[in-house]
C-alpha cells in the first residue's frame, strides 16, 4: 500500500489544530491542485490544518496522479476503483488524525471530480461520524446498476454533506449532481447541494465560498 504524502498549511492562528481539512484532487492533478483551496479558507477556518495528498498512482495518461485508473470503456471501473483505493486513504486519514491528536469530528473531507469520488465513498463508511464531506465537480459512485439500496448497507456514518457542481460542465456533467443526490436521499442521507450557474468543470468563487462556510458551520456543530 501506498503511503500518501502532500503539501500541507498549518493553522492560520499558529496554535496547534483544532481542525484537519483534507483535499483530495481530480484525476490528472496532484496535491498541489488543490493547496490553494486551504489558503482561501484560513479566514473561516484559522484553527484547521490543511493536507492535500496526492493520489497513489501515477496518471496514466501520462501526466499527474489518480486514484484510479479512468478509461470510460468499462462502466465498472468507477466501483472497482473506489474501492481499491479506499484502504489507502483510510489509512492516511487515521494517521493524520492521531499526528494531530485530532478525532473524526474534528476532520472534514473536500474533494474535486475525482478525489469527491473517493471523498463520498471513504465519508460514508468510516466507523466514526466526520464533521463534513464536500464533493465539488464529481458524483457518488454505486456498483453499476444499482441503487440506493445497495449504498444503504454499506453505511457506517452520516456526516453533513454539500455538493456542489458546474451547471456547464463538459466532463461530469450536471446530471451527476442531481444523480447523487437522490442516491444519498434514498439511502436517507441529507446532503445539501449548490449549482454554480455559468460554471464548466471548476471551482468558481460562489463555490469557493458557499463550501467554505459549510466547513465553517459544521465544525461549529451548526
């Protein structure tokens, strides 16, 4: 197994954190992709660390990381994929936890394309309930074919969930958002969800910011 290892931001407020954002990029990107995301949130979240691994495996496109292989050939590989690379961003999760003393009400996931993938899959089967998952520009991954009732099982903890999504992206399109979301509500999930109007596959400043406070609120336990 992989050990993962990124660029990291330590608390704005210089104390020790209190907190533990982790950012998990998209497919083609690495850690740095997503750092700058931390940046823009100290403000809120001055008493959060930021670490924004990258992906175990070497693109194969040729270029970045990825979590898992993508060839859009096999409508199978999404599931296989989650799952593979679970263990090893489970594993770096329980270890960035205890470097920082922290527990998982204390951790939120935020990941884009992707790295929401893996964010959606790993926040719903962790023993522990986390403080927040966001999945920005991606889609909740269930076994072909299946629905809901296939997710409901597989639960562990429901931590408050946001997605949020392009409504002009070319890559995932929109349609995915509104798919996870009645994936998550039929397993009974809330999840709140935010539509960036005029944004492609991206992050844009609504985004940026709508995410940023339901970091903010839900580390606050509102």
């Amino acid at each position: 197994m992989t050990t993962l290892t990124g660029p990291r931001l330590p608390p704005r407020s210089g104390w020790a954190p209190r907190q533990l954002v982790v950012l998990l990029h998209g497919f083609g990107a690495d850690g740095n992709d997503l750092i700058e995301l931390g940046r823009a949130w100290q403000p809120l979240l001055p008493d959060a660390a930021f670490v924004s691994p990258h992906a175990p495996e070497p693109c194969l496109q040729g270029f970045g990381r990825q979590w898992f292989p993508l060839t859009f050939r096999d409508p199978h590989e999404r599931w296989r994929g989650v799952n593979r690379a679970a263990p090893g961003l489970d594993a770096f999760l329980d270890a960035e936890l205890a470097r920082h003393g922290l527990d998982e009400s204390r951790l939120a996931l935020v990941g884009f394309s992707q790295g929401c993938m893996m964010a959606l899959h790993v926040g719903l089967r962790r023993p522990r309930r986390l403080a927040a998952v966001v999945g920005l520009s991606g889609l909740l991954v269930v076994e072909e074919g299946k629905g809901p009732e296939s997710l409901m099982p597989a639960i562990r903890s429901v931590p408050p969930i946001l997605l949020v999504h392009g409504d002009q992206d070319d890559v995932i399109p929109v349609e995915a958002l509104f798919l996870s979301t009645d994936l998550l509500a039929g397993a009974e999930v809330p999840v709140e969800w935010h539509l960036s109007a005029g944004t492609a596959h991206g992050i844009d400043e609504g985004a940026l910011h709508h995410a940023g406070l339901f970091l903010a609120q839900a580390f606050a336990g509102r």
